[in-house]
C-alpha cells in the first residue's frame, strides 16, 4: 500500500479544486480535443489524468459553459473538439475574480 506524503495530498486537493477553472482557461484562448488539454495540464504542472478530465468535461458541457464539435483527424479516429460557450466565458469572469479574491486573502494573511 502507497503511503501519501500529506503535502502532496494537499498539493493533489489543491489542483482538484482548480481543474476547471484551468480547463475554461485554456478553452477561452482556442479550442481543443481532451489528448491536447490533458498534455497542456501536465505541463503545467496540475497533473491530470483522462479519468480525472472526462467528468470535468462532462459536468462543465452539462452546465452549459462547453460545447463541442467532431473534427476528421489526419490518423486516427475524428477527433471530440470542445469549445467554451458565451455562458462558459461568464463564469470563466467569475471565477478570475474569485481566484483573485483568494490569492488577496492569501496575501493578506501571510503578510499580516
């Protein structure tokens, strides 16, 4: 059985909670397929894997902030294309704003 470090438990809880904000992020600059989005995260550093994608996508196309299109592939099968809606890019609004409000209150604390 793998023992957890419990920062890096709380690292893991950390990024959970700003996965989708991260996703409508990278959706907001261009339109993407869910190979290309978890590639962009793992860069990032906010590791992810498709079991972790898929129900974010699922849940933010269910709320109305994605939609999508299939698109030919040059190999392969067609490809799952999502898109941020107008509804998507409002809440992507609020949710800078309230990432900013956190990061203030950090600050604040922190810094006394």
């Amino acid at each position: 059985m793998e023992i957890i470090h419990p920062i890096e438990n709380i690292k893991s809880q950390m990024r959970k909670g700003v996965l989708e904000y991260c996703i409508l992020s990278i959706l907001a600059k261009k339109d993407s397929y869910a190979p290309a989005l978890i590639a962009e995260l793992k860069q990032a550093k906010m590791i992810v894997v498709e079991g972790t994608l898929y129900p974010l996508l699922i849940r933010q196309k269910n709320q109305g902030f994605l939609t999508y299109r299939w698109e030919e592939s040059p190999q392969g099968p067609p490809r799952k294309y999502y898109m941020i809606t107008d509804k998507g890019r409002a809440a992507l609004q609020e949710m800078d704003q309230a990432w900013n409000e956190v990061v203030e209150s950090i600050k604040l604390i922190k810094n006394g």
